[in-house]
C-alpha cells in the first residue's frame, strides 16, 4: 500500500484560519440577517475548519466560535427579559454593544493570525 503525501500550504492554512472571523465581523456590522443567518452558517464552517490538519487552523476557528457563541448566547437572556418595545427603542445599543464585544475580539485575532508564522502541513491520503 502506498501512502500519498498531500501538502496544505501555510499560506491557504492562514487564510483558511480567518474565515470565522470574517464571519464573526459581518454578523455585527450588518446584524440582520447576517448575524441569525451566521448562526447556522458558522456551525458549518466550525464543522469543516475544526480539525483541518493543520492544528492552529482549528484552533483559531475554535476561539472565534467561542466568541460568536458566547455573545450570541448572552443575547438570550437580554433578549428574552426585554421589554416590549425593546426593539423600537433600544436596537442600536444592542448592535453597538454586539459591535463592541465582537469586533474588537475578532480584530485581534486577526493580528494574531498574521503575526504567527505559518509552516506547511502534511495530511496523508490512502487511495
């Protein structure tokens, strides 16, 4: 049996890193729909990008997903005990506040995401 060697570049690896978070900024810049619509879209990316093989892929979509779902979870109780007319009257300091948990955060990363020196991974691939 042969084992073919197949090579993910570091750049691809960087770029495939960021995807979360590119997701994570559109959500709070442009909340409706994007941020109910990332909800179901970044559970799909955490599944594809999670265990890529190379590790620091996974790790940083891990974090992202942490961020996103933490603030989206931290929406639920504000959401479910708000006023009636909460909507009417106090949107934009839900998106500011969504804004400036989630921006910053994911920002950040990216930095951190740039600065990391990046190396070619190896996956095998059994044919």
């Amino acid at each position: 049996m042969q084992d073919n060697q197949q090579v993910v570049e570091a750049a691809s690896s960087r770029k495939t890193a960021k995807v979360f978070y590119y997701g994570n900024i559109l959500s709070v810049l442009i909340p409706f729909p994007v941020f109910i619509l990332w909800f179901g879209a970044g559970i799909l990316v955490y599944a594809m990008f999670r265990h890529h093989p190379n590790v620091r892929v996974g790790y940083y979509t891990q974090i992202a997903a942490y961020h996103y779902y933490g603030l989206a979870g931290g929406l639920v109780p504000i959401l479910t005990f708000a006023p009636g007319d909460f909507f009417v009257n106090w949107w934009w300091a839900l998106w500011i506040g969504c804004i400036v948990i989630l921006l910053p955060l994911s920002i950040r990363q990216l930095l951190l995401i740039n600065r990391e020196t990046w190396q070619d991974t190896s996956k095998s691939s059994p044919h």
